[in-house]
C-alpha cells in the first residue's frame, strides 16, 4: 500500500472516530462531557493522590477490588464495618436458630449436615480477624461504597505510615520479606502456599480485573506491606489476668428474676374508626344510607321484605329492634366488601373500621336520609389538626419541583416525503431486482359444466381413430382445454414488468419511507448538537447581557436558537417522586435524564442532548420550586389515615407504658397486670435458662416427630389406596395436633426469647426487687426485676480458657484504639489539604 493511500484511508478513519466520538450522548463520556461540566472539579488529596479524579480513583478501587479478592484487604474503621459485621452475625444466628428448630421437628441427614456445616463456618467466622471478617463481609454483603472508600483510605494510611519508616521499600527485593508474604497469603488461603497454585490464582483474577498477573501480585504485595504496619495498632491493647478471670466469673452467677413485655397487640382495636352510626330508634321503611368509599358507591335501603327490583340499591331487612337492624345492616356491608368492616361497639351504634391495604386516596363520604340514623364526623376535625402539625414533613409537604422547558427536535419535523415513483424509476428499480420477485400465480383453470362435452363447441366431431394396445380407458382433457399446450415440452413464462408493477411502486416507496425516517432522525440529532454547541457559546453572553435568569430565558437570542434550529419548547414541571412517571410520557431512556435537570442551575442551565421516542432533546432549566407547606385540601387519605392511626397507636402505648411502670413501681406492684407476656427465672442464668429452654424443645420435637411418622404412614396407605376410615380420621386429628404443636412451639420460642433478654440484663440489675423499664421502642416496651442473685459453685479456672478471655478482651480494646488512632489521622490528613 502506497503511503498515499495509506494517508487517505487513515483520514477518513479517523473522521469516522471524530464524528463517533461526538455523537456519543446518550450514554458514557463523551466530548460534551468537557464542555457541560463545572470549569474545575474541586480536589480532594490524600497522602499524594486525588480522590476526585476519576482515573486515580478507578485505580484504587480496582486495586482494592483485587486484595478483596485475594482475601488480603485492609479492614475499614468505626461502624463501617462494625455494622456489616454485626448483621452477618445475626444472619449466621438467624440460620442456625431456623436450621436448629427444623432440627427439633424432624432430624434429616441433610438437615444434620446442612446444621454442622454452617456451625463450623459461624465458628470461623467469629474466630477470624478483623481483617479476616473484613474480606468475608465485601465477598457476601452489598456494602456500598462507603465500605470500599474506608478500606481504601485505611490502605492508604498504612503505605504512608510505612513509607515513613522505611518498612520494607517496595523497590527492594527482600529474601525473608518474599517468605513473610507467601505465609500470609496462605493464611489468608492454604492453596496459596505453593507457586503453582499462586501462579494459577494470580493468573485468574489478572484475566477478571483486566491486568496481568505480576500485577496481581504486586498489588498483594502492597498490601502484606500495609498489613504489617496494620498490626502495629492491633498489638496497642492491654488486658491483665485478673481482668479475665473477672470477666468469666460473670457465668458464676443465677438469678430469680421477673420480665414483663408489651406491645402494640396489647392495645386491642382502639381505632382510629372511620365514621360511627348512632341509632336512636328503629328507622321506618324505605329510610336510606348512601356511603362512598374509593370509586364505589352504596345505597343501603332499609325493607321490611326482600324484592327482586332491578335496582342497585343494596336492600336489608328493617328488623323487630335497634338491635336486629344493626345486626342486619352490618353484615349487608361486610357482603358488599367495600374495604371497611362494620361492627357493633354499643347497644346503639356501628362503628366503621378500615382495612388500611384498601385505603382510597379521596375522603369517604357518610350520609343518611332519616335524622333517626346519625353519623358523626369525629375524624374530619382530629385529621385537619394531625395535618396542621405535620404539613412540613415529607409525607405530607408539598415536594421541591423542577421547572424546565424542554427543546424537542422531532425526528416527523425533518421527514421529508418524497414523491411516488415515476415510471422510470420503477422499471429501472425492476431490472436491477427482477430475481427478487415471484411470478404471479396463474389464473385458475375452467372447469367444464356438468352437462358439456369435453370438446370445444366449434366444428363437427372428426373421426375416431383405433385405440392403441397400451392405451387405458382414461382420457386426459387438459390438452382438449388448453389448445397451446404441449405435452412433451414445459413452458416457464418469463416474468415482465406489468406483472409486478403494483409491488415494485409498494416496495419503493416503503424503502423511500424507512430512509426519509433515518435522515430525519439523524436530522434531529445534528440539530440537537448544533443547537447545543450554539447554547454553550452564547451562554456567557447571556449572562453578562441581562440582569436576570427569567430576561436570558425568554431572550430574543435564545428563542432565535431555538426557532433557527427547528426545536419546540414543551414545558416539564416534576418532583422526585414523578421522576419515573414523566420519563414514560416523555420516552426518556432513564431516569438518570431528569436527575440531570433536576440538577441544572442557572449557571449551568442546559443538559446534554437526550435521545426521546420522538427524537433528541435539550432540557433548559426555567427555575426550581422549594419544598413547602402541604395543603389539607390536597392530601392524600390514604396517607393522612395510615399516618394519623400509626401516632394515635404510639400515642396510646405511651399511655399504656407509662401506666404499666407506674403500677408495677407502686405499693401493690406484688401482681402483675393481665396484659403483656410475662416470664420468670429461678435460680437461673442464661446457661441454665438455654438448657431448660433445649429439653422443653426437645420434648415437643420428639412428640411432633411422632405424629410425623404416624401420619406418614397413613399418608402411605391412602396413596395405595389401602387406608381405613379410622387411619383417615386420625389423619385429620393428627393435623390438628401438628397445629396445636407448632402453636405451643411459636409460644415457647417467644418465651425463651423473652428469659434470654431477661438473664442477660440481670448482671446490671440491682436485686432490689424493684421493677424499671428496660427498653422502650415505638411499638414495644421491656419491664424488668431482679429479686435475688446466687453464687454457683465454680471450679478452677483453666489457664488456657483465661488467656483465651484475656486476649479476646485485648484484641477487643485495640480494635477501640485502632478506629480512634485512624478516625484522627484521617480527619487531620483531610482537613490540611482543605
């Protein structure tokens, strides 16, 4: 190839990169992205490096994401990693509590093994590092970036620190050095201890990040080296023996001990109702309620005798009393099944109770055609003041908005219809796709009338000659119907132009239609662009012109733009909330396109160009609106009941707490109240109260696993159709007991719960006999007493088991050291580069 030539074709690549790399506007980076952005991404260095900047930010995290890969991360600090850790606990926990009750139920070997093998993984889990736990957590849990950005800056901390003291230069190729790192990697992981399978690893994961293999291992360098550092600050806790012994012989004691707990279910139904019908005498025949809740509408009519009237009147019978119409009138609304049920409360009234899943948005309405039949509108006013006090929370504010226009270039504004083809255009379109097109089928064949001759009509029957030997009795007319045609030769009649001549004109103008389509849609996008780059220019122009943003919104230049480039304005007005529901109407691709306006100022008041259903737009913003005041008027029912029932409940479990406490701390506290679950504790700790708690769970497995097996059997006989009616009725009988179980099962587990709670709070409990509250949450509340406290008898304690406690206790207060030393050092680091 001639240098030339070469020259060309690279020019014209390189155009068709340009022109690709501009039109990139939808999604990813592109050169738009330099000129929307702020003039200056602010900086935000940390021991050398940028954590603003994209591409030394990518570095770090891939780096981060290859020792969490290797199981050789650094652990983050603080709650970031207290909380995940937390949580995993609780979900090992969670497993074996539902694994062990299976267990109780029915003991399977799969279940056996599926209990031992989670147990031997909750026990390396607990006996792990923090490191160790660290790496697990970011392999289970989805835990977001701040989990990442703590390990990273953590990481970082300890490269400086190490940096500082000379520790083991990366540039330096230490013999004892390389053997320390390839024992830690395989503590980390066994199979790593030999180069094969180091190789191997190292290898794969080189291959998933998209780096080579040394990297791989320069980057677990990295981290050995930092790890060392890390140990520093987990070697700053001190515990001395007594300290542990101490802390073991807290299991040396019992208690006798007594808990209370209530709850929201201890309330009963306390309302809110939506409405109450007081009667104050039987009403007369024909007298009415018409009720409208959501987008249904009842008229209930009141009747001595039942009719069949074709009529949408909901009927029920009057009744002899007050008693029998009330009875009668509610259960006709319990059949219409409205989504409110109507009960009794009084010998004279109805009260009206919502189902809060079928709440509708608008208030119901309540009317009544006889003043014997009263409603009383005792939630209207409690709602107007519950909205007064809260009209400036989110659930009931009305939210910020974004005002916007948005500058549409449809791709129908640029379709150019092109004329029907003429006559040499279709002929010449034939000639060059003639093998394209299929003959016409051929026009169906005359069949003779039942009572013809088979010859044609014209002239006299010839002679008859003499039948060949070989000749059957059959004759074949075809040829007697069709003159031309030639028995030893097949014709194929050539296709010609009037055969196809409607088809060729409907397949010219279908392609002159799908290519008018295409150059208006890339018609659009280049209007699109072109008016983008004009906004970009002008922008500053407008700026330093008028005073005002709303004077360079409704500028005589940018609606010049806007008119020159074939753009429309349509106005977009949205909250958050509405986000998804206008990229529908609109056809935006995501939500992440009004995220971007929301976003504008005025400053930066125009998005990049956005693909839409109808073509490309350019979002201007024209202001936005604060978050303010909501009106009652406006408010949603639905949320204003569920809100208003949610603080009347808190509101009376306050009450009822508050109450309870005052009646357990007075001078007749020696009987509990009837509400709540109460549980109690005789020289007991939680050791002791687990294994009581084991044998009754035992017990009840046992009995539950032999109705298992006697139903089992009968389950068997009845599917080889073998089974009694006796075996058939046991079987229902067994499934009640099954149920009784698993009921009593549900009760002991609450109970047992409740006595955990219960000794595990008596080693900070005074045994005064007096009662306090524990803990109090919104929808619980935790009363507790400790009567007395007794001494177990204990033998001596092993050396080994105290220096275990001692250093769980040390490790325990390091990691308090650890997060305190490395809070410090980041706050500082941060705040002198700002």
């Amino acid at each position: 190839m001639s240098k030339g030539l070469g020259l060309v074709i690279f020019g014209g690549l390189l155009i068709l990169v340009i022109i690709a790399f501009v039109t990139i506007t939808d999604s990813g980076q592109s050169m738009w992205d330099h000129v929307l952005s702020d003039d200056q991404i602010e900086k935000q260095e940390f021991y050398g490096y940028d954590l603003n900047d994209p591409k030394q930010r990518r570095l770090l995290n891939l780096q981060n994401r290859v020792a969490f890969d290797l199981s050789v991360a650094i652990s983050p600090y603080g709650d970031v990693i207290r909380n995940p850790t937390e949580q995993l606990s609780q979900e090992y926990q969670a497993t074996l509590n539902f694994l062990e009750n299976r267990l109780s139920f029915q003991a399977e070997q799969n279940l056996i093994t599926q209990f031992l093998e989670m147990r031997k993984s909750f026990e390396e889990w607990v006996k792990s590092s923090r490191n160790g736990k660290a790496n697990f957590i970011a392999r289970r849990l989805p835990v977001g970036p701040e989990f990442d950005q703590s390990s990273l800056r953590v990481k970082l901390v300890m490269d400086a620190q190490a940096d500082a003291w000379g520790l083991i230069p990366l540039q330096d190729n230490i013999p004892a050095a390389n053997e320390s790192f390839v024992e830690s990697l395989a503590l980390s992981n066994p199979d790593l201890a030999l180069e094969e399978n180091r190789s191997s690893v190292f290898e794969e994961i080189g291959k998933f990040r998209g780096i080579s293999a040394q990297g791989v291992e320069d980057i677990a360098y990295s981290y050995f080296r930092a790890s060392l550092v890390d140990e520093i600050y987990y070697d700053a806790g001190f515990v001395l023996e007594e300290e542990a012994k101490m802390d073991l012989s807290l299991n040396d004691f019992a208690w006798d001990a007594e808990a209370l707990s209530l709850g929201l279910d201890d309330l009963g139904d306390t309302g809110p109702f939506l409405a109450k019908l007081a009667v104050s005498e039987l009403p007369r025949t024909g007298d009415s309620l018409t009720i409208s809740y959501g987008d249904q509408k009842r008229n209930f009519i009141c009747v001595e005798q039942m009719s069949d009237l074709n009529s949408s009147d909901v009927q029920f019978l009057r009744g002899k009393d007050v008693a029998a119409f009330l009875k009668n009138l509610s259960e006709s609304i319990e059949k219409q099944d409205l989504g409110f049920s109507a009960s009794v409360v009084e010998s004279t009234t109805l009260a009206f109770s919502p189902d809060v899943s079928r709440l509708p948005v608008s208030f119901p309405s309540f009317q009544s055609s006889s003043p014997v039949l009263s409603f009383s509108d005792e939630l209207v006013e409690p709602l107007k003041a519950f909205h007064k006090e809260r009209k400036n929370e989110d659930v009931f504010a009305e939210p910020a908005r974004t005002l916007a226009s948005m500058v549409a270039f449809r791709s129908k504004d640029f379709f150019d219809a092109t004329k029907p083809p003429d006559e040499a255009r279709m002929r010449s379109y034939f000639e060059r796709n003639k093998e394209f097109f299929d003959l016409p089928p051929p026009p169906p064949l005359l069949k003779p009338e039942a009572n013809a001759t088979s010859v044609p009509p014209e002239g006299e029957q010839g002679p008859v000659g003499q039948n060949e030997t070989n000749a059957t009795g059959e004759v074949d007319l075809l040829p007697a119907l069709v003159p031309d045609a030639d028995l030893n030769v097949t014709k194929t009649k050539e296709l010609a132009f009037e055969d196809v001549r409607e088809e060729v004109r409907q397949r010219i103008i279908e392609g002159d239609r799908i290519n008018a389509e295409r150059d208006a849609q890339g018609e659009a996008r280049k209007r699109a662009l072109d008016f983008l780059i004009a906004v970009n220019d002008l922008g500053d122009e407008l700026r330093a012109k008028y005073s005002s943003y709303d004077q360079l919104l409704d500028s005589v230049e940018l609606n010049k733009l806007i008119e020159d480039a074939r753009g429309v304005r349509v106005p977009v007005d949205f909250s958050e909330k509405e986000m998804e529901d206008l990229v529908r109407v609109h056809g935006l691709e995501k939500k992440a396109v009004l995220e971007e306006v929301a976003s504008l100022t005025e400053k930066k008041f125009f998005s990049r160009s956005r693909k839409t259903r109808d073509g490309f737009a350019v979002f201007l913003l024209k202001g936005k609106k604060e978050k303010g005041p909501g009106s009652f008027a406006d408010a949603s029912f639905s949320v204003l009941f569920q809100e208003y029932a949610r603080q009347l409940r808190s509101d009376q479990f306050v009450k009822l707490a508050d109450r309870t406490l005052e009646g357990l701390q007075g001078d007749n506290n020696t009987s509990l109240p009837s509400l709540g679950l109460k549980v109690e504790i005789e020289r007991r700790n939680d050791r002791l109260a687990r294994g009581y708690f084991d044998g009754v769970n035992r017990r009840i497995g046992s009995q539950f696993e032999k109705l298992q097996e006697e139903r089992e059997v009968i389950s068997s006989a009845e599917r080889e159709s073998n089974a009694t009616k006796d075996q058939l009725e046991r079987k229902e009988a067994i499934d009640a007991e099954i149920e009784v179980i698993r009921e009593k099962q549900a009760d002991v587990n609450k109970e047992m719960g409740l006595v955990m709670r219960l000794s595990e709070a008596c080693s900070n409990l005074t045994p005064d006999g007096k009662w306090s509250e524990l803990e109090r949450t919104e929808n619980s509340s935790f009363f507790v007493r400790l009567k007395k406290v007794y001494t177990l008898r204990a033998g001596e304690l092993d050396a080994s088991e105290i220096e275990s406690r001692a250093g769980d206790l040390q490790f325990a207060r390091a990691q308090r050291g650890r997060d305190l030393l490395l809070r410090d050092i980041i706050s500082r680091e941060l705040e002198e580069k700002e």
